[in-house]
C-alpha cells in the first residue's frame, strides 16, 4: 500500500512518463487545414463582335457583341457619339448582346460600343439613301400634267425625310413660265398611293436638258413611321393646257420586259377635257412591264 502511494504522488507532481510539456505546444490531434493560394474563381474579361454590313437609311443591321466576365456592366451603342441602345449584362458566362444599327442618315458614320463608359469597339459605317441608284442605259418614262407615276418604299425603322432625289431631265428648253415639278410622300392605300404626308415643289426650269439627280428638299422634314410609302411625281401647268404641255422624264431600269409591272410601281393618266384644259384623276394602274425608277429618300441636309 505504501509503495502505491507513493506512485501516484509521483504521477500527480511530474505527469505522464512522456515528459514535460512545452508551453504553447498542443498536446491534442493536429486539424489539416488546406493552404489557399490566390484567387479560386478567376475571371479574365474578353468579348468579341461579329461583321457588320454596310447601311442603307431606315434599314438596320445586326451586331452582335459578345462579352465574357463582365456581369454588372452595361453595354452601350452610339452613332457618331449619340448613345441610342444600350443593355446590361447579367451575369459572367459569356453574354452574346444583339443591337440593331439603324440606318438614320445616309454617309460615313462612326458606330461606337463602350462597356462601362470604356470604348471597346469602334468603325466607319457607310449608309447610303433608299432607292435605286442605278442610271446606267437610256430609259425613261414622261410626266407631265396629265401623266403621273409613283413608286413605293418600304420603311423598316422611324426615319426622318428630308430630301427626295430623282434622276430626271427636261424634254423642252423653253417651258411657261408657271409650271412646276410636284413631288409628294404619299401614305399606301390598300397597295397604291393615299393621303400626301409632305410634298416639295420646283419650278420647272430648275430641272436640266441633260439627266441629272434633281434634289427635292422639304422645308420640314417628315417623319416615318416603319410602313409603306409611296412617291408620287407629277408636273402641274396651268397655262394652255389645251395647247401645249410641259413635260419631264424619270430614268428607270427595265427588270423584265417580258413580265408585268410590278405592284411597287404605278401610273395614273388623268382624263383631259380639250376645250377647257381641266383634268380629272382617274386611278392608278401597274405599268406596262417590270421596271424600277431612280428616285431615292434620304434624312438630307
């Protein structure tokens, strides 16, 4: 019995026969804990874009710009530095955002793509006016007082008109003194020209005797809503209406002479009383055979 005692007081004054503990050493299990080095989620921002087409005024063109680790941030288009679109980006994943680039004035305009204020994309972009361009050949149709013709336009996006230019010449030097060259943007009415929404009048001297693009610039510009338009050129003369009339021509470009005319393309002739000069509309009718005319819509100067 002594001897035990004397054992456990050893025990309980010196501890366990491992030996001394160091202060701050632990005595318990080690916990692994994994050492960190650097970012666990990395994230490089990138983007790309597709082609882009060149213009034309009121249409539109896809871009499409793709943009990676850029969750929060906002993507925005100008035009000539107008920031007209913009789009915010969701999330991290690469994010392909579509803007649609409109046509609102033709020329050289630079499209612009900032990404919080940044510009990360940047290009001329050529617009050009609506219509046909073409003058190449030797055709051309009359309009005078009694003789209308009309071509339709098909607006894709709100544009504003400002100028309509036609390729046309004069038949005579010499014309009266008060006759003019009307044209007017006209609504579409069940497929043929309706109510005018604008019109610009010339005198018919300012035309020429050779072929030439005759500006008809609105006073106001009018503003188009996506639709269908029509043009409508016609010749007003209210002398001598019996005797004489003063007359000017529009190129066109046959497409098929073989073929109808088209149903973006009209005529009206009026009805002309000989004795007194005074003319009735009647209707507009399909031309004789497939043709398109040199008149083009523009925001202009």
């Amino acid at each position: 019995m002594r001897i035990l005692l004397l054992v456990l007081t050893a025990i309980l004054m010196f501890g366990c026969t491992g030996g001394e503990v160091t202060p701050g050493e632990s005595t318990g299990p080690s916990i692994g804990i994994p050492k960190i080095e650097g970012p666990q989620d990395e994230c490089t921002m990138d983007y790309s874009f597709s082609q882009i087409n060149d213009g034309t005024f009121s249409k539109s063109s896809d871009l499409v710009v793709t943009v990676t680790c850029a969750g929060g941030s906002e993507l925005a288009l100008g035009i000539d530095g107008k920031v007209l679109q913009t789009a915010m980006v969701e999330t991290n994943a690469a994010t392909p955002v579509k803007f649609n680039v409109v046509g609102i004035s033709e020329g050289s305009r630079k499209v612009t793509v900032k990404l919080d204020g940044e510009t990360i994309y940047s290009r001329d972009w050529e617009v050009t006016a609506l219509g046909h361009t073409d003058t190449l050949g030797t055709n051309y149709d009359t309009i005078s007082y009694k003789e209308w013709l009309a071509m339709e336009f098909d607006i894709q996006n709100s544009v504003e008109v400002g100028q309509v230019r036609v390729f046309m010449m004069r038949q005579n030097p010499n014309t009266l003194p008060d006759s003019t060259v009307i044209m007017e943007i006209r609504k579409d009415s069940s497929g043929k020209p309706g109510d005018v929404i604008a019109q610009k009048i010339l005198p018919i001297k300012d035309t020429t005797l050779s072929a030439n693009w005759i500006r008809f610039n609105l006073d106001k510009k009018a503003t188009l809503s996506p639709g269908k338009y029509w043009v409508v050129m016609r010749v007003d003369q209210t002398e001598e209406r019996a005797i004489t009339s003063d007359t000017v021509t529009i190129h066109h470009t046959p497409i098929n002479r073989d073929r109808p005319g088209n149903d973006y393309t009209r005529k009206m002739r009026l009805d002309v009383d000989m004795k007194s000069g005074e003319v009735t509309e009647t209707s507009w009718e399909p031309l004789s055979y497939d043709r398109i005319y040199n008149i083009v819509l523009a925001y202009g100067e």
